[in-house]
C-alpha cells in the first residue's frame, strides 16, 4: 500500500512540476506581456493541480509538497517514516518534472537560473501559494468529487469543484494584481 502511495506522489509531484515549469516556458514563448505569462501559467497550474488532486487523493492524498505531507504528519495522518518517504519522493518528481518539461520545449535538460530570484516578497509569496494549496487539498478531501447537479448543495456550497476553482481564482487574483503594480510601464 506504501508503494501505491509513493508511486502517486512521485507521478503526481512530477506531473504538476512539468505543468508549472512547462506552462511558463510555454507562456514566454509565445508572449512577452508578463500579465498574459503569469494569467497563462497561473490557470495551467489551476486546472492541472485540480486534475491532479482529483486523480490522486483517494491514492496518497495528493499532497505534492513536503509542506503538505509534513502538515499531514503533525495531524497525525502520517507515521514519521511516511513523512519521510513522501518528501523524498516528491523531491525526486519535482527535479523529473524539471527534467521533462525542459526537453518538451527543446531545452538543455538541467539548466541554472539567469534571473536572481530573492527577497522576502518571494518567500512570502510561496507562503500564500503552499496555504493555497494545503486549503485546497484539505478541502478536496472534505468533499470529494460529485456528480455536476451536486455541486451546489443547500448549506453546502463550497464543493470540490467549486472549492478548488475559487482558491485557484483567488490566488490567480493575487499574481495578476502583483504583476500590475510590480511592472514598469515607463
């Protein structure tokens, strides 16, 4: 049963990574309009996150991020061995996923970053997008998938569907406007 799990997340943390990097070689390839990378990138992450949540919580809980698993084990939904095992293999995923996203758009396969990405701006900006993603794990699992005309339930209006679509949709919100008030327009 460990194994299936291990195997999800490792699918499941490769997959999304190639999403997020592929998304963004995409969306700077085809637009160098930093509002139109970030839309691009932020609705490839929403859909494909869901996807992902969707196809793999009822395997491992779709965490994809030590942050998650290591939330997890303090909730006591992980023994401190599965902890272990899942944050390493979201590791290893997360550098494949890498990997693979950079030789479907044509690129060296390890590359090292040109931009100097720091500040506390940064770090607290992975804050808000890991909150957003432990949120909507968390709220997935509470509710999962239904059939359409059960989406919305009287007293119950935040479904799996919906759920995830207004956490993405604020997060989306939040890149965008930062990207308005952080570009230069001179």
């Amino acid at each position: 049963m460990l194994t299936k799990k291990l195997i999800a997340e490792f699918v499941g943390t490769c997959f999304l990574v190639m999403i997020v990097v592929g998304s963004g070689i995409m969306a700077q390839n085809l637009s160098s309009d930093q509002i139109i990378i970030l839309l691009a990138n932020t609705i490839a992450t929403g859909a494909g996150l869901t996807a992902l949540i969707w196809i793999f919580i009822t395997i491992s809980g779709a965490h994809f991020n030590p942050a998650v698993s290591l939330i997890m084990y303090l909730n006591n939904e992980l023994k401190l061995n599965e902890c272990i095992y899942f944050i390493s293999v979201q590791f290893v995923g997360g550098f494949c996923g890498v990997l693979l996203a950079n030789i479907m758009y044509g690129l060296d396969p390890i590359q090292f970053a040109e931009n100097q990405r720091g500040g506390l701006n940064i770090y607290f900006s992975e804050f808000i997008a890991t909150f957003g993603l432990i949120m909507t794990i968390i709220g997935v699992k509470n509710f999962p998938p239904m059939a359409p005309n059960e989406l919305i339930v009287k007293d119950e209006p935040l479904r799996s569907g919906s759920f995830s679509f207004l956490v993405f949709a604020a997060l989306a919100s939040i890149e965008i406007s930062s990207a308005i008030f952080t570009i230069d327009f001179s």
